[in-house]
C-alpha cells in the first residue's frame, strides 16, 4: 500500500461520525497523521497502541457504508429480539424469509 504525505484517511468517533486525518508522515512500517500522537501500521491502517484499536479508511464512502451498515443491524436484531416480532404480519415475515434466502 502506498501513502503519501499530506493523503486524507478517514476514521469513525464515537458518535458514528467520519473524522479526517493527513497524514504527516510516512516510515517503512509505521505512519502518522497530523493531531494525533499514535502511529499507524502502514499495511492494516490499524493504530499501533495498547489502548486504542483505531482503523483508518482510505476512502470515506467506504467507512460511511460500514457505519450504515452497522446501524441496520442493530436496527434488524433489536426488531427481532425478545417478543419483538408479534406485531409482523405473515405477509411481513414472508417478505423477510424471501429477503434472507436471496443468493
């Protein structure tokens, strides 16, 4: 993976929102962004500290699908869970089993 100094990559706060980091600076194994005294692995984007896990994307369309996509499926098991699911109507949960056998 090739990054530049100056390049844009995208991380998620703890609000669901996208934050942007440049990086400032590019070694063989590790790089850094600007506002942040973490490095970064250049190969996983992944930050390299016992406290922090913190992922870095390289595109922000990327991060907002993966975002969406977790909410949609808390959204999903919080609708199943538990004796949620005594409002569907058969049509309903006939529309879903089709849904969840699409290939």
């Amino acid at each position: 993976m090739k990054l530049e100094i100056g390049q844009k990559l995208y991380s998620e706060t703890k609000n669901r929102e996208i934050k942007t980091h440049v990086i400032s600076k590019v070694g063989n194994k590790y790089f850094e962004v600007e506002n942040d005294r973490g490095r970064y692995y250049i190969e996983t984007l992944i930050c390299d500290s016992q406290w922090s896990k913190t992922q870095l994307y390289l595109d922000d369309k990327e991060l907002e699908n993966k975002i969406e996509l977790r909410i949609l499926m808390n959204l999903i098991q919080n609708r199943f869970s538990g004796y949620a699911t005594k409002d569907l109507t058969l049509d309903q949960a006939r529309k879903i089993k089709s849904i969840l056998e699409e290939k």
